[in-house]
C-alpha cells in the first residue's frame, strides 16, 4: 500500500480552491481617493488618489468637545513623515513571514498599514484617541446635559434645520437649529419645570430644508430607538427619544462568561424563533429559546436582525437605523434583559453587524440625508460607487471621517450599552474589493485580492474596527463573512492583517448543497468532500457551518428538505419502522453536520431548527404570500412530541456539542486526515484527542475495519451515530475495547499503516460516524463508562436555576492554528470484512 503524504491549507496561493460565486453575498467595496502616490503592486506602477482636506480646514485645537466635527477624509502635512516605530509597524509586514508567497504584495500591505496607522495617528491627534472618537453616541443625538437636552446633528448639505415632535406639536418653529463647524447642527433644549422638555418614549425626528426649498422630516442619524404605528399599513417609522427613569431602566445582574476555547454558535432569528404565526419578543426568546440553546451545549448565540429595519423580509441586513434595536421584538430594555438571561446561562452573545451597506430608504433610513451632495458631505459614495446594484442599497464612504466616527461608534455603542461579547460582519466580501465580489470567480490567485480592486479605504475601516473592539473588550469574539478567502482577513492588525478571529468557511454548505442535489450515494467522493472541509489557512481560524439561515430561505431547501423532502410531513412517527429514505436522511443529517464540525473549522455554526431537521423554508411575511407568518417561525412542537423522530436529530446534536465540551477538539491544532477510502467510503481522521471514522457507504458495514492513530493504548466508543438514542439501528457496541497495535518503525511514517505509528480494528456501519477516545488507563471503569456519550448522560439546563449567578471558571484561548495534514491512500481496507446491511432486518 503507498503512502503519501500531502499538506493541505499551507498558507501559500495554492492553498485555497477556486470557489465561483456568480453572485455576491451582501458585500460591498470601496476604493482609496485623493492625494497621489506611485506604487507597484509586483505589477505595472498604478496611481491611487488618496483623499485629502485642505489644511485651513482643521486646527491643531479642534479636537471634539461638544459640537466640533471633522468632516471628509483628514489628511496632515506631517501624515507622510513616519516615526521610527511607524517605519517598523508599516515597513516589516509579519503576514509575509507567515506566507512567504505574498512576498510580490509587499507593497500593497506596506501601502495599506501606512494607510492605518496615519489614519489613527490623526483621529489620536483631533479626537484623543480612538476609543474617544468612538464615543460619538455621547455627542451626537439626543444626549442629557445639565438642565438640558442637547441634540447635534450631522447634515452639512442642510439649509436650514429643526426638530419636532410629541414634545412640540410637531413644529419646530421654537426650536431651530444651529449650524456649526463641519456641518453639525445642534441645539440646547433646557429643562421644564425640572423635567425634560422631551418626554421619554416620545416621537422625534430631523426636519430640514433642501437647497431648492424644500423642507423634509429624517429619523435622526443616531437616534436610540425607533417606531412604527402597526396599524396603518405600510406607515413610515419614527424615531423615539428613549430615556427612561432609572426605576424602569434594566440593570444588568451577570457578569460577562468567559470567551470559550472554541465557540459553538446558535445562529438565531428572535423574530421568528415563536412556535406561533407571530413576531417573537426579546423577553420570550430570552425564556423560552434560550434554554434550548444550552441544553444542546452551545456555548454562543448569533443573533441576527437586532439593528433596527424597516422591511422584516431582509433578514435584517437592510438596516436603517444602526444606534436602535428592532422594535417588533421589544425596547432596549428588553433585547438586555436577553442579553444578562443568556450571560446567567454562560452564553455569549454575538450581533450581526451590517456596515457593508445601508438600507436604501429614504424616509426611515440614513439614505434620506443624501439630497444630492458631494461625498465629502455624505454618508455615502456618489454615483455608482455609492450604490449596490443587486442589493439595491447604498454604500458607505469609509474615508469619510464622520462615517469613520459613525461605525467605530456603532461598535462601541452594542458592545457597551448592551454588552454584547462581539460581532459577526456581514458582507465584507463587498467591502473589501471595488467590484463588491459581483460576477467574480476567486480561484485563489493572489492577484484577485491585492490589486486596483482592493477597497483600502473599506480595508483601513476594518482594521480600525478591529483595533477598537479590543481596546474596549478583548475578549470579544469577531468573525467575518467573507466568501473570497482575502489572505490576512483572520491575522492580527499589527501583523499587516485585518484582525478577524475568524472567517466563516462559506464554501462548506455550497459543497453539501451540490452532492445532495447533484450526486448518487456512491458517487460522492471522500477526498472531495474532505479537501472541501480541510481547504483553509493553517494560521487563520474559521467556522465552519453545514447550513446557516441563507439554505433555509424560501426557495432553497435545508439539508433535512433535501434529504426527506415530503416524508418529513409523514414518516416522522418512531410508532412505524422508518422508510428507507428517512433512514437514509436522518443518518447523513448526523453524518453531514457532525463530518462539518470535526473537520471543517476551529468553531461551529448551527441556524436555529436545522439541529433537529426543521421542515419547511423561511418565507417572511410579503404580498406574496398574504402577508402570513406561517412560515416565518419554528415549530418547536415537533421537537417535543416524544413519538416524532425529530428529537433524534436534536440529540446528536446535543451530544456533537458536548463531545466538544469535554474534548476540546475544536480547539486542537492537531488535525490529521489518514484514509480517504474511496471504494469503502471511508475517511479516517484524527482531531485533537479523538479519532474519527466516517462511512458514507450506503450498504456496506465493515467489521475489522483497520484504522490507523498517533497514540498506542486502549480506545473505546465517545460517540455514536448509530446509537439508539439517536435514532439508530444500535450496531456498533460502546463496551468493546479496542487495543492498538505498533506499525513499522516509529517516526518513519513511509514504514507506517497510513503513515500512523499505530493502528486499530473496529467495526464501520454502513452511513455512521463514531468517534473513539483513548481510555485513560488510571480511571475507574464507572468513570471510563461516562466518557461514552448518549442522550441519557448528556447534561441538561434547569431552567428554574438559570438565573443562579455564574461563577467565573478560567478561559484558555488558542493563538495558533495547526495545520492539516492529509495521508492519502487509494487502496480499499484489505483487512476488513464486508456485510451488506439489509435494513428490513434491523
């Protein structure tokens, strides 16, 4: 038998895959702007024109203390002159040391950190520092001060300006704005008889006039918190001045969890998480979801579509007011009360984040400040570049200082005011190249991500972002939705990076998706499949997902709808024997989700439902389809009804999380790939402590099957797919032990059984998973007997006790991630003996 050894994810350009994406996935991108230098990108010279202000425009004194702004992209007569630890941090790029193949783009990264670290030196100049610059919700919108409420407002294209609301009949004749330097308008509204002349919980909004004349009411940029009368259909939303009395405010009783080793994150919708026809509250999420998120041991909640959006069909992602929570789930008080209900649980709480785009509404959005202005004056590129043509939004000018201080301030506002633990970002496919990923095929050339087409501007945002989120919490967890696989996305700023933890490995489900749809069973192909999982940069992290909220939108199909289709509204009943095809779905459903985890990232992502198979798509409610909310929900019921197979799924589930939980594999650098068996349809993989055996055979059962490991000793059953607790035919026994024996000659690994110093014989069903852990010689057999994990031993929530404060327990956090290595092995496994495994005798 030959044996080769081949290293997949080394961080050079061969390493990652081409992956066409025909379409972007909300993504945006930008370009640098005004002020000229000549670079070479291992290219032809390209000239960049970098943005600049005139010097008469910012005074050395004109940092921000109360309604001071600078507006455009600032520029300094010193910026171009480098301290000596400037030269080192712009000059001596770590991410090259690390891949030596983006040596030709030395220029690009020196180019692109310059960019940076000039861009902090001038917000420490004018505005103190960084973390002060992203104080801008204290500043601008509606802020107490003494005996006073004081709003500020950025609107250089303004004319004239007022406010109105509640609190003045709507005329704002009495309360007209003044307009100071940079385009802020601003006004001091004392006190009445000692209280705010503004009333908590009252509407507001921005009425200004056009240079034609023309007067127009605008939800303030920064405003708290907004509304919409449900009554009337199709009703423009308000802002709401929301400052409640210290009685009525939530207090936060739960510390911050620890940061987890590696996260497992429930992806989740409150809106739709009700088993009810109707939009979700934060408070019912918060009691009734989320001890089902820890029962299944996850140990992260994403949830999305928390940013204020005026149409509930986008998911969320067409956000029109950044600094407000979605009101159809609750008030602010509310979405904390969630947030410390999922601290007590020792969850943390990541946000989706969409600075990728805005929503292109004019009436409810920041797009209805754009009245025709230059880009300087706006939050948004002009013309083309300003709009994105499939998602029919606008596009944020990241060079712009007031829009620099409107998103580091968004970051800090969710991290702070609601204490979330980090974000997920969204689209940042489409803000890292000018093309916004559209039409674009990423092979993996290098020359696809550090080009003309690199947004720096979108770049330099990125890294600032990622510099403040860790001044202010650094323990936050920041992941990026990034379908091209830009190297450094995942490596730390101060390496030339752009400082992600992690990038979602969004290539994964695509994979899944075209083997379901396109291939027979004995078609599919182990080292396919695997080279799918294991294809990404040993030194950048990733979470890996077999399906997210994007496989369940209507029109598309989950990978339970693929597999069961119309039998999952008829043959989920254990009261009669499983058909053929839903045996088949919910054995690959297991396979499938659990292959992903073990292999496919340093963390795992699951969308709310698809952990027990949720039938049916999500379709929002549209006119489409009478505006009903049947779909737009998850019925929970069929997890609890104890004759339904769905609890099958949702134990596995439960026990993939807790195998984790006790064996860090996620974790775990050491990743080795030692069979792709492609006649048996078997892959062999070590991850961590663990060993894996896959067998995607539809038929055959292997017993005797030889499996190669790193460690000699005893090893025995951690978990089973075939179990019956999870919905199983039960074949595989959880009391064999398993003892190695030496092959070859150690640390030779040509003289080795798969280039594996040890071997194992064990038994493969046909279409199961197991995983084996190496028994602990000095334990008890009691305690060696509950590594084995089945649905009886795995913990569950109380959920009477989930609000006993957590005591803090240490945190470890990995810096380094291992990379993979892959023994391929054509031939079949001659030592096995096969059975054909008739389902009707089971």
């Amino acid at each position: 038998m030959e044996n080769s050894f081949n290293v997949l994810s080394t961080p050079f350009q061969a390493s990652f895959s081409p992956q066409v994406f025909p379409v972007a996935s909300r993504n945006k991108i930008c370009f640098p702007s005004q002020h000229n230098t000549r670079l070479k990108f291992g290219s032809p010279e390209q000239s960049w024109d970098i943005s600049s202000t005139p010097k008469s425009r910012v005074r050395k004194d004109d940092r921000m203390k109360q309604s001071s702004a600078i507006s455009a992209v600032l520029t300094d007569d010193n910026s171009t002159t480098a301290s000596p630890e400037e030269d080192i941090e712009t000059e001596n790029i770590g991410l090259l040391m690390l891949d030596p193949a983006l040596e030709p783009y030395l220029d690009h990264f020196r180019y692109r950190m310059k960019r940076y670290v000039d861009q902090k030196k001038l917000i420490e100049k004018y505005e103190g520092a960084l973390e002060e610059f992203a104080l801008g919700y204290l500043k601008f919108g509606f802020n107490r001060e003494e005996g006073c409420i004081v709003y500020r407002e950025w609107a250089p294209a303004a004319q004239e300006a007022e406010v109105v609301g509640d609190f003045n009949g709507w005329n704002g004749s009495n309360h007209m704005m003044e307009k100071g330097q940079f385009g802020v308008w601003s006004i001091r509204i004392p006190d009445v008889d000692g209280n705010p002349a503004i009333p908590h919980n009252s509407r507001v909004k921005f009425r200004f006039k056009h240079g034609d004349g023309v007067w127009v009411d605008r939800i303030p940029a920064w405003i708290k918190y907004a509304t919409v009368d449900a009554t009337r259909f199709a009703a423009p939303y308000d802002g709401v001045y929301w400052d409640p009395p210290p009685s009525e405010r939530y207090h936060f009783k739960y510390p911050r969890p620890p940061k987890p080793k590696a996260p497992r994150i429930y992806e989740a919708h409150v809106g739709m998480s009700s088993s009810e026809p109707h939009v979700n509250s934060y408070r019912e999420f918060a009691d009734d979801v989320l001890p089902r998120i820890k029962a299944n041991n996850y140990n992260t909640v994403q949830l999305m579509a928390i940013m204020e959006h005026s149409y509930y069909g986008s998911f969320g992602y067409h956000v029109t007011n950044f600094f407000a929570v979605s009101s159809r789930s609750g008030n602010p008080e509310d979405l904390k009360y969630l947030i410390d209900k999922a601290h007590s649980l020792g969850l943390q709480v990541l946000v989706d984040v969409v600075h990728s785009h805005a929503s292109s509404n004019i009436n409810d959005g920041l797009n209805g400040f754009d009245i025709g202005q230059s880009s300087q004056e706006s939050y948004f590129h002009v013309g083309e570049r300003g709009y994105h043509k499939l998602w029919d939004s606008r596009l944020f000018n990241y060079a712009n200082w007031e829009v620099l201080r409107f998103l580091l301030s968004n970051l800090r506002w969710w991290l702070e005011e609601y204490r979330f633990d980090g974000f997920r970002f969204d689209g940042i496919t489409s803000m890292l190249y000018v093309h916004h990923g559209i039409n674009m095929g990423f092979t993996g050339n290098y020359n696809e991500y550090f080009s003309e087409d690199t947004d720096v501007d979108a770049v330099v945002y990125l890294m600032l972002a990622n510099n403040l989120i860790r001044k202010i919490f650094p323990d936050a967890t920041v992941i990026a939705e990034d379908v091209s696989g830009m190297p450094g996305l995942g490596r730390p700023v101060s390496e030339g990076g752009i400082g992600f933890d992690y990038r979602l490995a969004m290539a994964i489900p695509d994979k899944w998706i075209d083997y379901l749809k396109n291939k027979n069973d004995l078609d599919w192909s182990m080292k396919e499949v695997t080279s799918s999982l294991t294809n990404r940069r040993y030194t950048e992290k990733c979470i890996a997902y077999a399906e997210s909220h994007d496989q369940s939108i209507v029109g598309d199909k989950t990978i339970a709808f693929l597999l069961m289709d119309k039998e999952m509204y008829s043959g989920m009943s254990c009261l009669t024997d499983a058909s053929p095809v839903v045996d088949r779905g919910i054995a690959l459903h297991k396979m499938i989700h659990f292959f992903t985890m073990a292999l496919g990232g340093e963390g795992y992502l699951n969308f709310m439902g698809n952990e027990f198979g949720h039938p049916d798509w999500i379709d929002f409610p549209r006119d489409g389809n009478n505006w009903s909310y049947d779909k737009c929900r998850r019925q929970w019921n069929l997890l609890d009804t104890e004759h339904l197979r769905y609890k099958f799924m949702n134990a596995f589930d439960r026990a993939m999380n807790f195998l984790d939980e006790k064996f860090s594999f996620l974790a775990s650098g050491k990743q080795i790939v030692s069979s792709m068996d492609e006649d048996n349809k078997i892959v062999v993989f070590e991850r961590g402590d663990l060993v894996f055996v896959f067998n995607f055979h539809p038929d055959n059962t292997y017993e005797g099957y030889k499996v190669g490991c790193d460690l000699p000793g005893k090893y025995r059953v951690a978990l089973d797919s075939d179990a019956w607790a999870f919905g199983g035919h039960g074949r595989v026994g959880h009391d064999v032990d398993h003892y190695t024996s030496p092959e070859g000659i150690p640390g030779v690994p040509e003289t080795n059984f798969n280039g594996r110093p040890n071997s194992l014989k064990v038994l493969s069903p046909a279409r199961t998973c197991v995983a084996y852990h190496r028994v602990d010689e000095s334990m008890s057999e009691i305690e060696d007997d509950r590594t084995i994990i089945s649905s009886e031993l795995l913990p569950t929530t109380n959920i009477k006790e989930s609000d006993e404060k957590l005591k803090d327990s240490p945190s470890v956090n990995i810096s380094e991630v291992g990379q993979t290595v892959v023994v391929s092995v054509e031939e079949s496994n001659e030592d096995a003996n096969v059975w054909d495994y008739d389902q009707s005798d089971d």
